[in-house]
C-alpha cells in the first residue's frame, strides 16, 4: 500500500514561464486599475454619469460566462490528475469535453463584448470622449485580446487530450493552459465591479 503512496514536491501549477507572464499581466492591469482610480478621483461627476451608459446586464453575463469556463477548466484538469493506467484514453477524452465546453464559452464571452463594442461605438464613443470611456476601451479591449488568447491556448491543450497526451504523472501543460484561463477570469472579476458597478 505504501508502494502506491506518491509524494510529489509542491510546485505551481504549470510551467514556470507562465508565473512570469502572470506576473507581469498583474502588474500591467494593477497599474491601469491604479490610474483609472486616481483618474476616478477628479472627475467623479462624469465617471459616474459616462458609467451609466454601459450595459450592466452585459458585464454581468460575461462574469457568469468566464466563472462557468473556469469550473469546466477545472474539471477537464482533474481528470488527467486523476487518470492511471487504462483510464488515461478515458480521462482524456473527458477532459477535451470539459475543454470544448471552456472553449464555447469563451467564444460566448467574445461574441458578447463584440455586441458591446458595437453599442458604445454607435453611440459615438471612443477613446477620446472622456476619460472614464477611455479607460472602459483600453481595459476592455485590453481583457478582450487576453480571452482571445486564453480560448486559443485551450484550443491546443484540447488537441493534445485528442492524443491522450495528459495523465497523472504529465499534465503540466494543460494545468498551463489551466492556470492563463484562471487569470483572464480573475483579472475580469477585478475589471467588471471597479468598472461597471462601483460609483
């Protein structure tokens, strides 16, 4: 029984490169997120005002979309964690359902923000209108290029459970994966209430 006992030493999750990257994407958000509230402070009569013209349910629904993707995410990664011996094809093949469904949603999230881009746009709102709606777009834009990203990079951790490329000893990559689709949702649980709601 001892024999079946696997200790493995504590690591992040995924590869080292991605912390990097992950670290790097905080403090380039955390560094907007501060400019945007300082830029808040002197001008919250049109924050306020410019806040009310975007589409809260919107926000709200992407919010539901990225947090149902994530739990898919988590889902399809244990199943190769958990996966040994004959259950590796099965384990797989569970995990790319899992991963089809993350990717749905973040092709739902996308679709979604292209709708809202479209309102603000024909209203006639842009980078140069007011502060607030400059900060909206490049936030925005900014998390919309990293779900592009993140629903591309599930795309080629998918292709690999096609292979059954992941098991318990080696699921590195999709935990990757995993963990760059876990900060595009953390990131937009920041940017949706700081952006959308709080006044």
């Amino acid at each position: 029984m001892n024999n079946q006992v696997k200790i493995k030493a504590p690591y992040p999750p995924g590869d080292f490169a991605i912390w990097l990257i992950i670290y790097v994407e905080l403090v380039t958000f955390g560094l907007l997120f501060i400019g945007y509230a300082f830029s808040r402070r002197g001008a919250v009569d049109i924050f306020n005002s410019s806040q009310l013209v975007l589409n809260q349910t919107s926000g709200f629904i992407d919010t539901l979309i990225l947090v149902t993707g994530s739990y898919f995410v988590v889902k399809a990664v244990n199943a190769v964690k958990t996966a040994t011996g004959k259950d590796i094809k099965q384990a797989n093949t569970i995990a790319s359902k899992w991963l089809f469904a993350s990717i749905l949603f973040g092709i739902a999230f996308l679709i979604n923000k292209l709708l809202e881009f479209s309102a603000i746009f024909g209203m006639g709102i842009n980078l140069s209108t007011n502060k607030f709606f400059m900060f909206y777009l490049l936030l925005t834009m900014f998390h919309f290029m990293h779900v592009t990203l993140g629903t591309i990079i599930l795309f080629n951790v998918r292709r690999r459970t096609k292979k059954s490329g992941y098991s318990a000893e080696d699921h590195r990559g999709i935990e990757t994966g995993a963990v760059y689709w876990h900060l595009v949702d953390l990131l937009w649980i920041i940017l949706f209430p700081l952006i959308y709601i709080i006044r």
